[in-house]
C-alpha cells in the first residue's frame, strides 16, 4: 500500500470512528448551571425582589418558581409584569461574576469530560455563563452552552440537542437542581439525578421522581456512574 493510501485509510477510520463516537458510545451529561455548579440564589432572589418593589416577595416565594418554568411562573404571581430579562440581567449577571464556583466542581467536571459529553443547559443567559467558565477555566470541558437565549423552555432546548447530535433520552441524563427541570425532563422522558445542594431540598425535588439524588458536589460522579450502571442493566444499553 502507498503511503497515501494508508495515510487516506487511517483518515476514513478516524472519520467513521468520530461518527461512531458521536452517536453510540458517548453518553451526554445535560448540566443545569445555577444551584449546580454556581451557588446563585441570593443574588438572583436579591435582584428579583429589588426590580419588584411593588411585591411583597419573599425568599419561599421566589424558590417557589423554581417548580416549574421560572419565566412562567414569575409571570404568573408579579400582576403588574413590568419587569423584562434585560433588567434582570442587566444587574445579575456582574453579582454573578462574584461568585466562585462551587468547591469540587472543577475537578468533578475535569474527570467526567474525560468519559462524557458535557453539555450546560440553563434558564441564565449563555454568553455570561460561557464567560464565567472561561475565566475560571472551566468552559474546556463543555461541548455546549444552552442558555435562557436559545429558549426559555429546558425541554426545547433538550430537544435541540437529541436533534443536533442524534441522540435521545437514553443516551442522556440530567443533573439539576430544581423540581422546575425535572418536571420539564419528564415530558420528554429524560431522567435526571437531583441535586440537594442547590435551589430546592430533597422533599420538594422527590416530588418530580429523580432516578437519583446528589448531595454533595463530590458526589456527582459516583452518582452518575451508579446510575449509568443501573441503567445498563435494565435497558441494556
Ligand atoms: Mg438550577
């Protein structure tokens, strides 16, 4: 064989392979941002209730959105709806670069990219959150960022993926922290692992059925692997 010809194989190969990489063998982790991998509650609650001064709203009150789509629900119990996104993020996101990234997310991230596609799906808008990982090093180990700009709807945006990258629920869980996200993963039959450490505790995450619980951020990849384990042997795959 010529040198060219070998060289022209090893290229198909490395072709097919990344195909085959692509659709078969890579499981995706689907990541939420805020109360996952940023402690973000009080500032985010602090900047709502400030742009609200006509409501009386309290810290339950804004956790509460969480349950469900947080765009839809904060609509839902502010009557005068004067408050945009823009406003919102206009002051949010310089408290957010603030903010460190939870301890023991860096090196959870560094392990799991090894063996996973890492992909963050949030309601916060990307291009902050793609800076914020940037600037602690972070954004290497995500193939994408998904935020409140490519949809305010999670379970479109998780749509997207499966449709970007050919993959479906069985190639894919999500690690949130909100009964909101789960709820959203459900309609599209997406499982999740809950995180306990973030926005919602485990009685209120309980209530959306998570295939598993997360309490501590070193915890995130033992969990994954059991869940990934358990799944094997059910679906075989
Ligand atoms: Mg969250």
């Amino acid at each position: 064989m010529t040198l060219a010809l070998v060289a022209a194989v090893r290229n198909i190969r490395s072709v097919v392979g990344d195909k085959i990489d692509m659709k078969n063998n890579v499981k995706t982790i689907l990541f939420d941002f805020d109360g996952v991998i940023v402690d973000s509650f009080q500032p985010a609650f602090e900047v709502s209730r400030m742009l609200r001064p006509w409501m009386d709203f309290t810290e339950d009150d804004y956790r509460k959105c969480f349950e469900g789509n947080v765009y839809e629900e904060l609509l839902k119990i502010d009557k005068k709806q004067e408050v945009d996104n823009k406003q919102f993020f206009e002051i949010y996101i310089p408290k957010l670069f603030q903010l460190s990234v939870i301890k023991g997310i860096p090196k959870i991230l560094k392990v799991l990219s090894k063996k996973y596609r890492l992909i963050i799906i949030s309601s916060t808008i990307s291009s902050p959150i793609s800076e914020w990982l940037n600037r602690r090093g972070l954004a290497k180990y995500f193939s994408e960022i998904m935020g409140g700009d490519v949809h305010k709807i999670k379970l479109e945006k998780i749509r997207m993926i499966f449709e970007k990258y050919g993959i479906n629920s069985d190639d894919c869980v999500f690690i949130t922290d909100t009964l909101g996200d789960l709820r959203e993963a459900k309609n599209i039959g997406l499982n999740c692992l809950a995180v306990t450490y973030g926005f919602h505790g485990e009685d209120t995450l309980r209530k959306g059925k998570p295939a598993g619980f997360i309490k501590t951020p070193q915890d995130i990849a033992i969990e994954v692997e059991k869940y990934w384990n358990k799944y094997k042997k059910c679906h075989g795959k």
